[in-house]
C-alpha cells in the first residue's frame, strides 16, 4: 500500500503567513548572536517557532490569487516587523546608556570587534550588548514574545486583519522611552565624571605645571567602573520596567 501526504492548501497558505509574521520579528528581536549566524540557522529557528505556533494557525485560509497573497505576507512581515522594533528598544536603551557613559569616561578611545555587528565598537557598547542578551533570557521575555504572536494569530488572524491605528503612534512612544531609560542608566556616572571634570579643572587652575592629561584618563575611567558597579543592581529593575511597557503596549495593541 502506498501511502501519500497530501498537505490542504489552506495549512500550507497559513504556514507561509505565520512564517512571514515569525520571520519579521526575528530580524530585530536581541537574541545574542542571532543576526551574525548562519542564514540557516536563522530559517530553521523561524521554521521551528512557526510550528511551535501550530495551535494558533488560521482554521481556514481560502487559496488567493498572487497579488492577494502578496499583500497579505507584506502585512504579515510588517506586523513581525512591529513586534521585533518594540522588542529591540530593550538593548537600545542599555546600547544609549553605554554610550553616553563611554564618551566622556575616555572608553571610545579604544574600541573593539562587536560579535553582534562585527564593527569596532567601544567596550562600554559590547558590554552593554552582551548584557542586554542576558538579561532579555533572564526576565523571560523570550516566551513573552511566544506569547504575544500566539495572542496576535487570535486577535489578528493571518489574512483578515489590518494593523491597529494607534500602532504608529504606540511605536514612536517606545522609540522615545530609549531616551527616558538609556539616561536613568546614565546619569550617576556622567553626573560623577562632571565632578571629576571640575575637580580637575580646578586644580590645573592652582598648579598650571601639572601634567592633568595623563592622570584625568586613568582616574575617569576608574570612576566610570566604581559607578557603574555600584548602580549594576538596578539595571535589571530599570530593564524590567522598560521591558513591561514594551510588552504592556504590544498587549494593548493585540488585545
């Protein structure tokens, strides 16, 4: 006996809308590594949350025409799109805090490969990079991101929706809590590195002979560290926070 897989049309057109979705997501969201690695690598892990989402597949997705079925795997990539940017403002804000940090801390002086980007980048930025990859697995928000694109397939079917109205503007307001967290990060080490500045400053005003130069580096960039070691504890809270209005606003938007 023969025996033959006939795979339904509407199963396969479903899979082909979630793997636009799941795909769309992944481009953005901080997983360490993930967008440096192998392309197959990459296909199989949108391949294998796809399957993962099979529950929540459409029960029914009628066979379009291919201009159809274009428009429908461009708004599926773009809703991925949505969730993945909104997810990646997580690491941004940390990346903001590193940078503010590392510039007048004397760090981007001396740069360093990024084994996410493969640039040169200051310490301060691979480190908040590696950080931010931690973190996003500690606070579990890998199964958040599960959770929210299982509450889409519901909400939103693949096919028979539109993005929400207020998704923009939702975005932008995300966009701009990088400013709001990547400071908070940042402002006891800039506000001690200000009081170096002055302290120094002062100090070449009553002794002009002093070599400043080559002290203020060594001295800054140990301030930078003695700060940032002493504030480390509360990245994971300002992280958390950011990362709960993140997600508060994708359920919000899927809702």
């Amino acid at each position: 006996m023969r025996a033959s897989l006939a795979i339904p049309p509407s199963v396969l057109f479903g899979f082909l809308l979630v793997l636009a979705r799941v795909a769309g997501a992944l481009v953005f969201v901080p997983i360490p590594g993930l967008q440096r690695g192998p392309e197959m690598a990459r296909v199989v892990m949108a391949v294998a949350v796809t399957l993962a989402l099979f529950p929540r597949w459409p029960a029914a997705v009628d066979a379009p025409d291919a201009g159809r079925l274009a428009g429908w795997l461009v708004f599926e990539a773009a809703f991925g799109v949505m969730v993945g940017l909104a997810v990646s403002f997580l690491t941004e804000a940390l990346l903001m805090a590193a940078q503010v940090v590392g510039l007048p801390a004397g760090y981007a002086y001396a740069s360093m490969v990024d084994p996410q980007t493969q640039a040169d980048s200051g310490v301060l930025l691979v480190f908040a990079q590696l950080l931010a990859g931690l973190l996003f697995f500690a606070a579990g928000l890998d199964r958040e991101v599960l959770r929210i694109f299982a509450r889409s397939l519901e909400t939103f079917p693949p096919g028979a929706a539109a993005l929400p109205a207020s998704a923009g503007e939702a975005l932008i307001r995300l966009g701009a809590g990088i400013f709001t967290a990547g400071l908070r990060l940042a402002l006891p080490a800039v506000a001690l590195l200000m009081l170096v500045d002055i302290a120094l400053a002062l100090v070449g005003r009553v002794h002009a002979q002093l070599q400043l130069l080559t002290i203020s580096f060594p001295v800054k960039m140990l301030a930078a560290v003695a700060v940032l070691a002493w504030t480390m504890a509360l990245f994971p809270r300002v992280y958390a926070g950011y990362a709960g209005r993140a997600f508060g606003t994708l359920r919000e938007l899927v809702r």
